[in-house]
C-alpha cells in the first residue's frame, strides 16, 4: 500500500493521490532528483493475478517511453514497487477531452474549436505512427484537454508495433470508437487509428457517438454495416467541408479512408482557411432579439 509520504524508488516522493483506476492506482509525486512533480501510474495488487494485465501494463511503458511529442503524455521513468509496476509520468494539471464535453451543456465543441483540437490530435497520431505505432484506443476519455486548449495523448495500454497487431483486437478497445474490421477480427492499422479520430471528430462536433445501442453487439453491427451520418445534420453550424473529413475518416472500407493522420491533418487545415464558413450562425430569434 503506497501512502502519502511514501518515496518510491528512493526518487519519487508521494504528495497526494489522484486517482483510483481500473488498471493502477495514480498519485502525485516529487521527482527529488529531477526536481519536478510527476504522476505515477502503479499497477494495482489486485489486478497483477492476471499475466495480460502485467503485460498490457508493461507494453504502455515501453511504447509510451519510446515517444517525445507535445501533444504525448510523456514518460520519464519506469520501475517496480511492492512487485508491482509503475511507471513516471508527465504530470498533467487538467482534465480530459470528455470532461470537457461533459461539463459543456451541449456536451460538444464550435466547429472551430473541434478543429483546433483535430490538429493536434492528428498531429500527435501521425507522429505514433511514424514511431512504428498503432494507439488502437483513441477516444476523448484517453486525451487530455489543458485548459490552455492543449491536447496530449494518454494510455498506450493496448497499442501495437505497425504489422503486429493480432487478430482479435476488437475485444480489447472501445466499441463506440473501434473501426469495422477490427470488430470483423482483422488486424487494427493506420487506418483503423484514423477511423476512431473521425469518430472523436464527429463527436466532438454533435455531443454524441454516431452509432450507440443497448449492447456492445448492437453498435458493433452498427458500426460495420450502417450508414455513416454526416455531423451537420445533428449540428448544423458544422461547415461542409468538415462534414466530408469525418465521413471519410469513417469510410467502412479502410482504403478509402484518409491514407495517413498527416493527410487528414492537412484537409483539415485546408478547410480552415476558409473563416466564414466557421462565424458564429445565428438563428432568426437570435439576431431579431440579440440572443448568444
């Protein structure tokens, strides 16, 4: 038991704890040497009976290590506590991107501001990638949101060496964000990291996943054989051009999707040149009585 005062490793200085997870235990700590604060993810006792838990925990320092990016929750250092892992992480003062579309009462963003956050995002993926890296778990809950309005990418937990991943990964991600042929069991890729980034697009643009249900199964089916929706005709501000990034960053077929995270990123970009289609619209009440 890791407890207020604790010093991990003889470095780490434990300050506070931040949080109770499903997979570790999370606190705040000085770095004594370093002289900075830290977060540190230890794997919690009950969870280490399981040799997958160990070995997802162990992928997610080693990938997450391997990895120097802004827009990457980076990782100082690694090590073992009361025979658990843990790993030292970047220390982030924020929340993340779905606390703040749950905080927001339309639980979503300005077209521009869903942009904004898109760049980085692609930005940041397409850097994991060129890394040999596949995140395979992008989702607003894995992304945190600065107040600043910096993203940074979080859980490596389940990611996989580029032509490594095996069959089966559907199993392993969230079903809202997993793309068609994972859940038809083939292995996850580049494309199937920029279907789950339309899907946060989407998201963040209209407050809702484009495909739910009552179970797993049903969204599965949904997402492999229903229709993809535009953005704009559940948020109407949402400009053209946007909506025809997302739907193609959805496509069922992987290749007619974005062929890489810098191509999207760069539509994206492109589309932001063009100001008036992002101004504020409007509604007839609004500008008759001067409404926000």
């Amino acid at each position: 038991m890791i407890r207020v005062g604790d010093r991990v490793d003889g470095r780490y200085h434990v300050t506070g704890r931040i949080a109770h997870g499903g997979m570790a235990d999370v606190y705040e700590a000085m770095d004594v040497i370093a002289r900075r604060t830290v977060s540190l993810k230890v794997m919690r006792e009950d969870m280490m009976g399981n040799p997958e838990n160990v070995h997802r925990f162990q992928r997610e320092c080693i990938a997450a290590a391997s990895l120097n990016n802004p827009n990457i929750v980076k990782v100082y250092g690694q090590g073992v506590v009361d025979g658990r892992p843990y790993m030292a992480n970047e220390y982030i003062k924020g929340q993340t991107l779905r606390d703040k579309l749950n905080f927001s009462p339309i639980h979503s963003l300005s077209p521009l501001e869903s942009c904004e956050v898109m760049l980085q995002l692609t930005s940041g993926v397409q850097y994991i990638h060129e890394h040999g890296i596949i995140h395979r778990d992008i989702k607003p809950d894995n992304l945190f949101y600065l107040s600043d309005g910096s993203i940074k990418i979080s859980d490596f937990g389940i990611s996989v060496v580029v032509g490594e991943a095996a069959k089966g990964d559907a199993v392993s991600g969230t079903v809202y964000y997993t793309a068609p042929e994972i859940l038809m069991g083939k292995p996850s890729g580049v494309a199937s990291d920029i279907y789950s980034m339309g899907i946060v697009f989407y998201e963040i643009l209209t407050g809702s996943v484009p495909f739910d249900g009552p179970t797993p199964e049903d969204v599965a089916i949904k997402q492999i054989k229903s229709h993809f929706p535009e953005p704009s005709k559940i948020t109407p501000s949402v400009p053209k051009a946007v909506d025809k990034i997302v739907v193609k960053a959805c496509r069922k077929r992987p290749e007619e999707r974005f062929l890489s995270a810098l191509e999207m990123h760069e539509t994206i970009a492109e589309a932001m040149k063009d100001e008036r289609s992002f101004a504020e619209r409007k509604s007839f009440f609004s500008k008759l009585f001067g409404f926000k």
